[in-house]
C-alpha cells in the first residue's frame, strides 16, 4: 500500500512544516519513504515537497 503526501514550503524554500516529525510518524507505523520530490513553482525555489510511502 501507497501513500501520498505534499509538505508546503515558505517563501525562502525552507519547509513550513517540520518534516521530520511528520517522517518518523510514518516510520512508526512500518512505511518507508520510497520518494521526495522538490515541486517548483518558480525557479530555483521548492514550493512543496511530493513525498511517498510504501507500507513495508
């Protein structure tokens, strides 16, 4: 099983939420973190983060 989520960013590019907390969250429940993707809007400058799971 899949799962899907998207991490805002601020302005600057740095993340908005504090991704780690949101990673080990989802480590403890047995997924893996199978992909991170930078998504931009605007050059140079992430938007939001595409992360993906698998349950392991």
């Amino acid at each position: 099983m899949y799962r899907y989520i998207s991490i805002k960013t601020k302005i600057s590019g740095e993340m908005k939420e504090d991704y780690a907390d949101i990673l080990n969250e989802y480590l403890r429940e047995g997924y893996e973190l199978v992909s991170m993707v930078p998504m931009y809007r605007r050059r140079y400058i992430p938007h939001h983060y595409d992360l993906i799971f698998k349950k392991m």
